[in-house]
C-alpha cells in the first residue's frame, strides 16, 4: 500500500505532466525509479 506523501507527489506530477508534459516527463522519470 503507498502512503499519502507518494500520492501527493503523484498528484503534482500530474499536475504538472498537465501544465508542461515537456517539463514533467523527467519528474515522472524520477518518480518512478524511487
């Protein structure tokens, strides 16, 4: 199960893959080899 801190940062990164996908394609990046 992920804890809510995960979860919010997934909601900004979306957030952000929204905004800019340009700009969030390398936090998504990094989001997913934690």
């Amino acid at each position: 199960m992920k804890s809510r801190p995960f979860w919010d940062e997934f909601a900004e990164v979306a957030m952000q893959r929204l905004v800019g996908p340009n700009e969030g394609d390398p936090v998504l990046v990094l989001a997913d080899t934690r």
